[in-house]
C-alpha cells in the first residue's frame, strides 16, 4: 500500500511498514506540494493528532489508522459515506497515559507547584499549601476504557475509593468490585478527584460545565488526560474552589499564553504527552503499523476496526 505519515512515529513502525513492501511516504520531510500530491494519492494514512480533511476520503483511500485511540481528529462520518476504514490503536498506550494521571493526581495531592514555587522563591513551607492523603479519597472516574480501568487498579492501590460513571455500565458494581454511577451529576458531590477518560463525542463536549464543577466539594482536584473538549475551560478557570487542575489535553493546543490556567500554582499543564513513553511511542506505532498491514491483508482486527 501506499502509506502517508503524517507525524513522526517510531522508526521500528516505519521499518515495518517499509519491510513489508510499502511505499511510505513521510509528510514532515516533504515540500507543500509534495505533501499535497502523496495525501492524494495514499491508500493509507497513519495520523496522530493532525486534522484529516474530509475532502480525502476518497479514492485511492482506503484506510486512516490512528497513532492512539480517540479519533476526534479524524471525519469519520466522510470515511464512512466514502467507504474508507477507521481503525486504532486501543489499549497501546494504556499503562503510561494511566502513569501519568496518577502522577498529576499525586502532584496536585501534594501540591508539589506550589511547594516547588515557594523553594525557588527561598522560603520555608507556606502553611497555604494544601496537602491530602490519597487514602480515602474518593476518585470519580468518567469513562471505562483501557485507561480508566488501569488507573483504577493503581489508585486502589493507594487506598482510593473508586467510583466509574460509564454509558457502557450496569448495575452497581464493576467487575473490579468499583462502585458504578450512573448519574455524572449525583455523582460529583461526593467526588474528591474527578479524572476524565472518556473520548470527545458530540455527548460529551464540554460534558463539564460551570453546573458540574459547581457540584464538586471544596478543595476537589480536576484531572483531564482525555480530550481538551470535554471540560469547559473558561469555567474551569473560573471555579476558585478547586483544589488543584491538571490537564493533559486542551481545547487548543498548546494553550495560549495569555489563558487564564497559564501560571497558577494550583495548575498542572502537561502537552498532551500523557501516553508517551518511550515504550508506549514504540508500541503504538507498531499498533499502527500492524493494522495497515493487517488490513491490506484483508484481515482487519476486528477490536481495531472503527
């Protein structure tokens, strides 16, 4: 197949894909009209975080395979009228994006900004960091995917109590013995730690209102590794009785300087690198790499095929 990279991937995925007899052309590495004439004429496009056209799906296009899992980047409703297949990469990159929240759950619970600020500003501990135990609290997950359920497991093994609001959910109880929430809103009071995993749909843009953040306790911490979307960051700025903020992901990325999240000790802002080990980048790439060999195949896995 003729494979267009529009973003850089690991070099072990290209030399799969190169390896396997494809013609891969690099998008970065090539002039404007070049990029323009091999996207015209790829059968595949393997895309990380760049837009994809509608006006492309179309022949010879025949597959787009996403470098990760949430495929808001990509116009699936053209691909699908057109006939050109959607796959990505569930689950590659699971463990480090779930490292990584807890990460921002413990440096928000340890207000380590702030702490770091008050160091370099050549004083002892201000008495108005606030600190917390994370055994206890109550984390509030939003979604139920690969990710969300490994930061369930690491956060119970730090005594967390969890709780997981999901469409995809039943009953009381998830398979972990987590409690189920089947109403967002009724949920949040009650919610310590509120970590957002869902994809960016219709449903859920700016699923996280003024209402919703309103709803949440004093001092509660906002954790987003998922999608910039989902929250609605005007009035995530603007609710001063947070604990503490980190974002992985946000409406536009990298987030203005002048936006109000920039430089505030109570904030963590990360650029959307949640899922970007060393060891993930390699086997996501690889994922990637994988299903467009799979499919020229003519044998698509079934639990990558969108």
């Amino acid at each position: 197949m003729r494979v267009v990279v529009t973003e850089p991937v690991h070099p072990d995925a290209l030399a799969l894909l190169a390896g396997a007899g494809c013609a891969v052309a690099y998008l970065p590495a090539l002039a404007a009209t070049e990029a323009d004439a091999a996207l015209r004429s790829a059968e595949a496009i393997l895309v990380r975080i760049r837009p994809v056209p509608a006006a492309l799906m179309a022949p010879p296009l025949r597959l787009v395979v996403k470098h990760g899992t949430g495929v808001d980047n990509i116009p699936l409703a053209a691909a699908k009228a057109a006939g050109v297949a959607v796959m990505n990469t569930p689950g590659a990159n699971a463990q480090a994006a779930a490292e990584h929240t807890l990460a921002l759950i413990l440096a928000l619970a340890k207000a380590l900004p702030a702490m770091q600020a008050t160091v370099a500003a050549g004083r002892r501990t201000d008495p108005a960091c606030r600190v917390i135990d994370l055994a206890d609290a109550r984390l509030l997950l939003v979604g139920y995917g690969a990710i969300a359920r490994r930061v369930g497991a690491l956060a119970t093994a730090f005594g967390m109590a969890v709780t997981v609001h999901s469409p995809r959910l039943t009953g009381t109880q998830t398979a972990e013995g987590w409690a189920v929430a089947p109403d967002l809103r009724a949920a949040l009071p009650g919610t310590d730690i509120l970590s957002l995993h869902c994809p960016l749909t219709p449903a859920t843009r700016r699923m996280i209102g003024a209402g919703e953040l309103a709803l949440l306790p004093p001092g509660a911490l906002v954790v987003n590794t998922a999608r910039g979307g989902i929250i609605d960051e005007a009035a995530l700025a603007a609710a001063r009785h947070l604990g503490g903020i980190a974002l992985d992901a946000t409406e536009v990325e990298p987030l203005p300087p002048d936006h109000p999240l920039q430089g505030r000790a109570d904030v963590i802002l990360t650029p959307h690198s949640a899922g970007a080990s060393i060891g993930a980048f390699r086997a996501v790439g690889m994922a990637a790499a994988r299903n467009i060999l799979d499919f020229a195949a003519g044998r698509p896995d079934p639990a990558h095929l969108l």
